[in-house]
C-alpha cells in the first residue's frame, strides 16, 4: 500500500468519480469526493447499466470495454456489497448482427431455449457471454462506502467555484465552504468538466447525449439475459422490476417513447400483461466531441486530470485502476496515447 500524504480531490461523484476515488483509497491515498448534488445523480442515475463488451476493433474504446470485465469481477472480490449480474447480453439489433460472424451467432431453437418468453424470437442473435449488469446507483453507493472505509471524504451538495492557482499550476479548489488545497484534482463530472475548464481558458468540449431510462414493475420474472434488439432494450434489476433504455426522441416528446416500449415489451415477450410503468428519467451521458474517451493530465495547466467518457458504466472499473495507478506514479503507459486531452489542446493552438 501507498504510505504518501499526497491529497487528491476528485470532483463528481458519479461512477466513474466512485472508481478513481476508491482505486486512490485503496492505495493510501487521501482522496476528498466532491459534488454539488448527491451521488449517482447525474448521468449515472438514469444509466442501464450494461457492461457491454461487444464492440468493433476499430471501436475507440475497445480497449476499455474488453477489460472490464475482469476489473469488474476484481471489484467483486475486493468489495462484497458490490453486485454484477453475470446473465450476458442477446443482441439482434443490426449494428451488432453485421460486426459479428455467423459463427458467433445463435440461431431461433437457441434463442427460444435461451429466452424463452421471446414471442418472436429473431432468426439470428448475438450472445455475448461475458456481459453483465450492475444497478449504477448502488454500485456507486458501494464504491464510495468502500473509499471512505478507506479514509476518504465525501462532500456532497458542494459547488466548486473556482480553482486555486500557483502561476499555472492548479493547488486545488474554491468551494463556497472554503478552500480545499490538493496535490492534483480530477475532473470526473461528465458534462459539468466543460464549464470548469472554461474558468481557466481550457477548451475541452464534451457533449451532452440525453437517453431514457424506464423502470417497469412485473409480476413475473420473464428476461434470462439482457435483451438488446431494434425495438427494445431490457434486463431485470436486481429486485425484479424490468429496466429498458432508449435514445431520447429528437420532438422531445419522453410520453410516446414510454407508451412504445411498454408496447413492444407486452407484444414481444409472453407474460407482460402485467407490466406497468413504475418511473422515467433522462440522463445526460457525456460524450466527447470526437466520440473518443479523455483521460489525462491537462498538459498547460499542471494539478488537473481529466476521466470522461461513453458508456461510463461499462469502463469505470478499468478506467478507476488505470488512472489511479497513472495519479500516483505519474504516467501509466497502459492508457492510449489517443485518449490524452493533449489533442484538443494542440489543435486549438494550430495557426
């Protein structure tokens, strides 16, 4: 274990703010979380959840995503009240069918076998066996439980309104509480990281993507896996209740979408006459502008970091054990050059 005194403050208390602050904990390190609501209650609280490995080798974050799972399970060790729902994921949607070869694929008899309650099971889908699923919300709650066993502090419900400077070098924050002093602060606050950087002239543009995300009540167990198809996306949660994520509608219009996935759960599955709309959130997933995730010191401005990407439930596990690792012997080879922020600097510096 780490025995240094250095203080790092970590701003989101998020997912993926929940990871790093953990991974730092774990080592010694004295972590401070921040966020000016409650945990989970950004992006976070209205994600699926899916810790989806399935993506093309030329994906951005392919990297990321094919070692989550083993980071998740790691976590599963490290932390029992953490909980992965192993189910793996059945995709028939086309993006997914048109990377996969048919050998990959199962054909209706395994389908029908694998999910039964299917009542038209598609020709051909994808089984991606080593999917899982966590409830992010209390997978945050568990991270951050586990940090401040560890030593770390928590600071919900407080803004950061400034950045406490040395020249160039960032020495820490300004909250309306007072001052926090740090020896690097970590941006982990999705899309809230724009604005901040705004305040000391770094650009850095990081895209809101809002999507819906349905809970269901159901007097039946009816989903195996994680049913991923072009008309609708489901899983259990962990209490039973069924969880289904959409793409927010270009009108606006969140009723409709509601109305369709309940439809298309009733029709597509036997056994649903009985689910009923228990709640909808929209969350803000944030995106960088160029779809590739940012992780890295801000090169101009020493003391800050950077972590954001999509899907942040997927990578946070990987992503929390790399850049703790990079925090605290100050690079970490592991992390692709391409993800450093470094290129959206240099760009904005080009005559």
């Amino acid at each position: 274990m780490c025995t240094t005194e250095k203080h790092m403050i970590v701003i989101g208390a998020g997912i993926m703010g929940a990871s790093i602050a953990y991974h730092l904990a774990s080592r010694g390190i004295k972590v401070t979380v921040i966020d000016k609501s409650q945990p989970a209650s950004g992006a976070t609280g209205s994600s699926f959840g899916w810790i989806h490995t399935t993506v093309s080798d030329d994906a951005p974050d392919a990297f990321l995503r094919r070692a989550s799972v083993a980071d998740w399970q790691r976590l599963e060790k490290e932390i029992p009240e953490l909980w992965v729902n192993w189910t793996g994921a059945l995709s028939y949607d086309d993006e997914t069918l048109e990377s996969q070869s048919n050998e990959n694929c199962l054909r209706q008899p395994e389908i029908s076998q694998l999910e039964p309650a299917l009542n038209h099971p598609p020709q051909h889908a994808y089984f991606a066996v080593d999917d899982g699923a966590v409830d992010p919300i209390d997978a945050t709650r568990a991270l951050l439980e586990k940090a401040c066993s560890l030593g770390a502090t928590l600071k919900s419900q407080t803004s950061v309104i400034g950045f406490l400077r040395n020249g160039n070098h960032v020495t820490g924050i300004q909250t309306p509480e007072g001052v926090l002093n740090a020896d690097a602060v970590i941006l982990a606050c999705g899309t809230g990281i724009t604005p901040l950087l705004n305040t000391i002239g770094i650009p850095l543009s990081i895209l809101a993507s809002p999507a819906i995300l349905l809970r269901y009540s159901t007097a039946h167990h009816l989903i195996n896996t994680l049913i991923s198809g072009p008309d609708v996306e489901v899983r259990h949660a962990r209490n039973g209740d069924i969880l289904a994520a959409e793409d927010y509608p270009l009108s606006g219009n969140t009723e409709n979408v509601t109305a369709e996935t309940l439809a298309a759960i009733k029709i597509g599955l036997n056994g649903a006459d009985s689910v009923s709309l228990l709640s909808q959130s929209v969350g803000q997933r944030p995106v960088p502008e160029d779809g590739c995730p940012i992780i890295g010191f801000i090169d101009d401005i020493p003391g800050v970091y950077v972590a954001v990407m999509h899907p942040a439930v997927t990578c946070a596990a990987t992503v929390g054990r790399m850049v703790s690792e990079e925090l605290i012997s100050g690079y970490n080879p592991e992390i692709p050059a391409i993800y450093r922020p470094a290129r959206f600097i240099s760009l904005q510096k080009q005559p």
